[in-house]
C-alpha cells in the first residue's frame, strides 16, 4: 500500500528567493486606446463604454513579435495597463505593422478612416494620436506573493498569465529525452492557460492508417486555501490530430488548429518554440467553412505577403497533408469525437507522467521547488460497503443484498404511493431488456409481476411496494425537433417555440394525470445523431415535456450490437430512474465517534448555463439538497425556494423544470450587459440571501455543509481561496463572521476539482524505492493546524487492465501498441475543512471546555461519501452529486418579450 502520493506541483523555492526579470513593458497609453476605442465606434455605431477586442492582437504578437513573453489583462479597457511583456523591446517598424493591420481589420476595409490609421502607425510615428509609447524597463517578480487575511499566498494578478508563459517557454528551451527519442515541445497560448505540445507530431501505426498525436503539457498558475506559497500546475496528457474528418463542414462549429508558420522577423530569440492558434468553423451565411475572428491566421498573410496560408476549404479537404507540411508552413486540427473516430487513447499512465514530471523539475530548477508530497491520512478508506468479492466456497449473495438494499430504500422514498413507469421504446429489444432487468435490479420475486389486462403492461406488488409498468412505442415522440430556419428571430427562440411545440405532442399522448409517482422511461437516438442540424436532440424537450406532465424521465440510448453491453444499460437505467425519486442513501461511514450520530447532510450548487446552455436560455439557480441517513421517510430532499419548505427530491426536480421563466429571474437569471456590475452585484446579493436563509433552516441538528468551490464562487465570492479564514464565513461585503453564528453545530467542507481549468493537480502514488502507480485515501501535507486534505478513488474495473507502466509517447518495443489504450486516471479532490468546531471556534462561542473537532475526521468522511455499492467512485460526495444532476431540471425558454 502506498503511503504517499505526488502531486505535478511546484511553488518559489524560499531558499532561491525571487525569480526577478528584467522585462520591457510597453502600455498602449491613453491617446492611442482612445482613438482606436473611437474609430471602433465609429465602424460598430456604438457609443458608450468599449471594449477592444485585443484577443487576436495579442494571439498575433505572441506567435510572431520578437521577444515577447506575454500579454497583460484588461489592455482593451484601460490604456494605462501594461500590455506588452517582452525581454526586449520589439522593433518600432514591426510592432506598428502588427497593429496597422489588425486596426484596419477591425474597422473594415470599407472604412475611410483605414489608410489614416496605417498612414499614422507606419508612417508617421510622431502623430500625437496614432503613435505607440514608448518601451519601459521593468524588473518583474515572478513569484511576487501577496497574503490573504487567512493565510493564503496569491501571486500578483498579472503573474496568472506572465508566468505560465514564462515557465513555458523556459521548458520549450530543452528537449525531453524519452526512450531514446528526443521530443521538443511548442508553447501555445489557449486562453486557458499555456500549453506546449511536442512537434513534430508522433505517428501509430493502426488498421491500415498513420494516426497523429503528440505529448501536450498545460501550464496554469493556482492557489491552495492557507498555503504559505502558491502553486504552478503543469498537467500531462496527449494532443491527438484529426487527419480524416468523417463529419459535413456544416457541421464544424468551431474546430481548433495549430499554425506553425516561420516568423517574418529573423532576430526573433524565441523564434521556434510558439504555435498560433486557430479556430476553423463554418459560416451559416456565407455557406462556408471560415477563419473565426479571433484567428491569428487572419492576419498573417498581410504581414508576411511571400507565403500562401491555408484556405480553410483546403485544410479541411486535406488536414494530413497539412500536418505534415506544405510550403513551409504546418497546420494541426485538434482531435474531437465529432470528427470521427481516432486510434490514439487519451491520456498517460503513472509511470510516464512521473518521468515528464521528473524532467519539468529539473527545467525549473532552482527558481521553482517540487510542492511536497501528501502522506496518508487514514487507513479507513471506504464507508461499510458490501464486500467487493467472496471465498470461492462461499455463495456469491452480493447482488442480491444489492437488490435488497435498493428496495428498501425505494420503499422509504415512495412512502406508500404507488409507482407507475412508462417505458416509451423505439426498438423492441432495449423495451425486452428493460423489463428483464428490473426484478434483478430491486430484488422481486421471480414470476411475481401480474399483467394488467393488456400485453403491454406488468405490475408488482411486494413489501408495500406497489409498482405498474407500462410500454409503449414511441413513435414520433424521440424524434428530432424541427427548428424554424427563420434567421431573423433569435435561435434561442425558435429552439423554445421547438420544445413547446414537443410538450404539447407530449402531453396529447400522455393521458390524464395522476397523484401517483410517475417515471418515463424513455429510448432516444445518441447526440451524436443530431449533430448534423444544431438543436434538434430533443431530449431536453422530452425531459420538460414529462416533468410539466408531473413525471420524472429517465433516458436509455439505442442499443449497438453488443447484448450483454444492452443488459448492463438496462440495469444501470433503472438505477438512475429510482436516484431521481430520492430512493439512495449514502452507506454507513467508518470514521469514528468524532461524528455525531444524528448529523445530516447538506449540499448547494449553482446552476448556471449561458447561451450556449441546453435551452440556448442563460439562467442561473441555486439548488439546495439535504440528506438524513437513517430510516426516517424522505431521506433526500431539496429546498424549494417558492414555498420556502424542504420537499422530496422528486418534488424538487418537478418544481426546478415547471418554474416559469420570470421566477427564474427573480433568483438571478443572467440578463447583463457588458461592464455592468451592479447588476452583478445585485443578484450575488439576492443568491447569498437564499444561501442564508438554506443555513437558517439547517439549525435544527449537527450538519455538515457541502459546496463545490468552483461553482459556488461564481454567486457567493466569499470561498474565494484568498477570502477564506479558518472557521468564518464572509457573505457580501460584511465582516467574517463565526461559522457557529450560522449553526451551533455547523462544519463546513468545500471541495474542489480541475473545474476545467488545472484548479487541482495531477497526481501519482510513489513508495520509498521510487515505483509508482495509484492509490485510494484521504492524502495530507504535514503542517500545523492543516485544513486542506486531497481525496483519491479507485479505478473502476473497466480501467484495471491498463498496465501502470504503460509509455505511449515512443511507441517501440513492448509498447508498440501503447498509443492505441486509453489511460484513465483517477482525478484528485481537494478538501477543505473550512468550518469545524475547533478549539478556538468552541471558544468563541463559549462552549469552553467541549471536545474539539478532529479536521481530518471531517475531510475523511467527505471522503468516503464518494462511495457507494451502486456506482464507482463518485467525482463529488453523494449529496453534491444528487443536487448537481437536480440541474438537468433547470430548462428555462426564451420568449420573443425578452429579444424585445
């Protein structure tokens, strides 16, 4: 059993003291940002406050300028902010050809005012409007700490984007020996950190074809709650290249691709290590395949007239070719499933992270330190789950314990109500498959189901359970919806009228409603299949549909030509339909008597779409989930904010999907305009005042509060790493107060993941003799009074048979096949003990002399609450899991009113 694990984490090294820079900044100034903050009005017939769309600028002077390291924020918006970082000052001539061209572009070649602008760039620096300022020197610190009230070190806000580009570049300088093969890597910036990926790219050869890929690092800079030092996170992965695009061009909403094209300026001294990103998507007016705006490419062929750039029509037509090269220049398209299938697996194992990881410390030396490697905290890893296997004399009865357990908790959930289940089936064999399934899945007698007059139609009646479930073809009901190609009404709307247009379809075929419980078991096609025309999956429609209808709905996908994969979905449908009904409860912890034995859980998620959210509709809701283990009768229930009591989960889900769409504006739908920040304000307001009023309802018994940092943050700013203080909770812009103030017997854990953007770090488990693998447990650093633990799980079993050792970066030898095995990795879950009743927390609240609580205890039982004898390893604690899927629920529609 491993006893420590190893994040792929580094922090400024005390012992090196600052990591300084002599750096050239240079600031757009007042005059320029204001002419061209006028000039863009002017072409837009906008007035007021403006933004410069800087974003191509600067993906532009990174690939080609010389010397530059980085771009800093919000240059668009003021003029006095550094926008340039450079490590030497870029030549006038060619930083005003840079900025002639991208203005011209902005304003349209139309414009009169475009031979004016480049006349004053390139021309006639002295102009007092249109000249660039001048270069300033600055020694930069690249580790500049500053310290929160709480204990937590953040590093200067411009160090977020100057030192991943820094620590990129410092890597790009070196190659990476592997197995005899030397990788050198490129530094793309993806507005989502830095990334380098290796270049060339690799080749496996499979099934007759030579498919691309290469090593992708992402270097992104984080905090950790009450660490004295910050933290630089550099994830390891594969970058696969798509060179047969099985997929219409309409069908290209937005693809990414990498530009490697030689830099016009000769003196460049990072000349080689950057890539440009691109983004490649198809335009419904035009009726083409088109450089997005914010491409780099765009621009380059006015700068560098001698080379002819990559028609998008070509490079989707011929995307090996170009990857491989044409006419000195290269171009990747990014791998995505929409464009078909790929040989190469994701991911890398253990032992090949541990050997990059290796390589990155020694590049970092000695500005950065490895961050220290977090020891086991408990032995108690798992709650009191069934056994995972038996003796081979003994009979294996876990599946039936399984049943048992499942019934008794849908017993609990419907609480004498009858049941009733609609299978709407498109084929016969998943319709077979499902009814085949549900006597195992609940433990009913053999033979016990009775028809109910028709053939289509079964009924139980078991241990108070009164169950009926009736099938029926779905005919045009799992159809895809018809959107209105009606161009000049906005898409979010004639994606609503669609979905109203399929409710009612839903409700002529529904019958009358009943008080009865009601589930709708529902087979549609996979998304995949509704690519070709955007919107028309219909399964958010067929959700309100039923839910306006009083019914809950479950989906199961067509069925592919593997039988047993049919059953096990079948089973796996069932236990999804019985989770939204409330009927599932977390196992027994293991922790000890340090956990009070009458404690309820509780766990708050916002849920927050844009316009690119299900219903095209931006809304945002908190959900609110309480549960009570034990045997009292609606163990999971959900704060239904209209009428200000908790309800059954079910109630909830029905009550999130019929809330009208004014409602949902009431708790904060998203209706801002760019730069205001009142009505930002306002509704962070308004959502803190319901997180207040969910704790004031939670007083009643020892709780434990579970949030998601990185989701909760977005509404209530006070979790913020850097506004956080041990056992204090900060709403709006009052004082901390004593979390004991919102419940005497109140603890506080907040967890965080990736949030898709590095917040926590890749991991390996690594012994004493240096072998490495993975490992489950709850995982520490040894400081004093230490509040932040990390959770790991187990592999499922679908990903056990992939070798820890496997090296798929240079396919020879034993691993030849390497590059074709998909090396699954159990993510890491931060922890955060934020509010216990620590010693100095009873103090405070004058219960002197009471046991204080144990942090680890705590952060253990988060831990083990990711468990459960149904499901592998969860990625949050079951409560935060159940109010998050609460969210499929939240379908608001637009109305032509609000285009209004």
């Amino acid at each position: 059993m491993y006893q420590t694990i190893r994040t792929v984490a580094y922090e400024p090294d005390p012992a090196h003291g600052a990591w300084q820079e002599s750096l050239q900044v240079l600031r757009l100034g007042d005059d320029l940002h204001a002419e061209l903050v006028r000039r863009q009005q002017q072409a837009c017939g906008e007035e007021g406050p403006v933004r410069l769309p800087v974003y191509r600028l600067n993906s532009l002077l990174r690939a080609t300028a010389p010397g530059v390291l980085a771009t800093g924020r919000n240059a668009g918006v003021d003029g006095q902010l550094p926008w340039l970082y450079a490590r030497e000052a870029v030549p006038q001539e060619l930083l005003t050809a840079v900025l002639g061209t991208w203005a011209a572009g902005l304003l349209g070649s139309d414009d009169a005012d475009d031979e004016e602008l480049e006349d004053g760039l390139l021309s006639d620096p002295g102009a007092a409007a249109l000249s660039l300022p001048s270069w300033e020197a600055e020694c930069v610190d690249l580790t500049e700490t500053v310290t929160s009230a709480g204990g937590t070190a953040e590093p200067l806000q411009r160090l977020y984007n100057l030192l991943p580009e820094a620590i990129a570049l410092r890597l790009a300088g070196s190659p990476y020996r592997t197995r005899g093969t030397l990788l050198h890597f490129r530094v793309v910036n993806s507005g989502n950190g830095v990334e380098l990926v290796s270049w060339p790219p690799q080749q496996y050869e499979r099934r007759g074809r030579t498919w691309h890929y290469s090593a992708c690092l992402t270097v992104r800079v984080q905090t950790v709650p009450f660490a004295p030092r910050f933290r630089v996170h550099v994830a390891t992965g594969v970058r696969r290249w798509a060179t047969r695009l099985e997929v219409a061009p309409r069908a290209l909403n937005g693809a990414t691709v990498l530009l490697d094209a030689p830099l016009p300026w000769p003196q460049n001294q990072d000349r080689g290590y950057r890539i440009a990103e691109n983004t490649l998507g198809f335009d419904r007016q035009a009726k083409q395949l088109v450089w997005r705006r914010r491409s780099a490419v765009l621009l380059l062929p006015e700068l560098d007239i001698i080379r002819k750039y990559p028609e998008p029509a070509e490079l989707f037509e011929s995307p090996e070719k170009w990857l491989l090269g044409q006419r000195g220049l290269a171009a990747g398209i990014v791998y995505h499933p929409v464009l078909g299938p790929h040989e190469v697996g994701p991911g890398l194992m253990p032992q090949e992270r541990s050997e990059l990881d290796a390589w990155v410390e020694e590049r970092l030396r000695p500005v950065l330190r490895r961050a220290a490697d977090l020891t086991r905290v408990t032995r108690r890893n798992t709650p009191s789950l069934l056994p995972r296997s038996v003796k081979a004399t003994e009979p294996d009865t876990r599946e039936a314990r399984k049943a048992m357990l499942r019934r008794a908790a849908l017993t609990r959930a419907l609480d004498g109500r009858p049941l009733n289940v609609e299978i709407v089936w498109q084929t016969p064999q998943t319709r077979d498959a499902l009814l085949a399934a549900l006597p195992d899945v609940i433990g009913l007698p053999p033979g016990s189901g009775s028809g109910g007059g028709t053939d289509d139609s079964r009924q139980w009646q078991v241990d108070g359970i009164q169950l009926r479930v009736r099938t029926r073809p779905a005919e045009g009901l799992a159809g895809a919806l018809p959107i209105s190609g009606n161009r000049k009404r906005r898409r979010a709307v004639r994606l609503a009228e669609a979905i109203t247009d399929r409710c009612a379809l839903v409700a002529e075929s529904a019958g009358p409603t009943s008080a009865d419980v009601g589930v709708v078991i529902a087979e549609i096609a996979e998304k995949d299949r509704f690519a070709a025309a955007p919107d028309s999956d219909p399964k958010h429609a067929l959700r309100l549909a039923w839910a306006r209808q009083g019914r809950l709905v479950q989906f199961v996908n067509l069925p592919h030509d593997d039988p047993a994969g049919l059953e096990h979905r079948a089973k796996w449908t069932w236990q999804d339909a019985f989770r939204q009904l409330g009927a599932v409860s977390p196992p027994a912890h293991r922790v000890g008597a340090g956990i009070p034995g009458n404690l309820q859980y509780a766990a708050l998620w916002l849920v927050r779409y844009t316009r690119k959210g299900p219903t095209r509709c931006p809304v945002r809701r908190i959900v609110a989930v309480r549960m009570r283990p034990g045997n009292e009768a609606g163990v999971v229930e959900g704060w239904d904010a209209e009428r200000a009591e908790w309800v059954p989960y079910p109630q909830l889900l029905l009550a999130l999907a019929n809330a009208s769409h004014q409602a949902g504006e009431q708790i904060g739908t998203i209706d801002r305009v760019c730069g205001d920040q009142s009505a930002e304000r306002q509704w962070q307001a308004e959502a803190e005042r319901q997180i207040r009023a969910v704790l004031f309802q939670l007083r009643d018994r020892p709780t434990l509060l579970l949030a998601s940092a990185g989701n909760l943050r977005q509404c209530w700013p006070g979790l913020r790493n850097g506004a956080l203080t041990r056992d204090m909770l900060r709403f709006g812009t009052g004082p901390d107060q004593r979390t004991t103030v919102y419940g005497s017997d109140l603890r506080v854990v907040l967890v965080r993941d990736s949030n898709g953007r590095g917040e926590v770090a890749d991991w390996y488990a690594r012994d004493s003799c240096g072998k490495v693998g993975f490992a489950e447990g709850v995982w520490a650093s040894d400081v004093p009074d230490n509040r932040v633990f990390a959770s790991t799980a187990s592999r499922p079993h679908t990903a056990a048979g992939v070798s820890k050792r496997l090296m798929k970066l240079v396919p020879t030898g034993e691993w030849r096949t390497a590059p074709g095995k998909t090396a699954w990795n159990p993510a890491l879950l931060e922890m955060t003990v934020l509010g216990c009743l620590s010693e100095k927390a009873l103090a405070g609240s004058g219960r002197v002399g009471g046991t204080a609580d144990n942090p680890a205890e705590w952060a253990t039982l988060t831990h083990q609450l990711r468990y459960h004898d149904d499901y592998p390893p969860l990625a949050h604690p079951l409560p935060l899991h159940l109010a998050r899927l609460a969210g499929e629920y939240v379908l608001p529609l637009a109305t032509d009113k609000e285009a209004a």
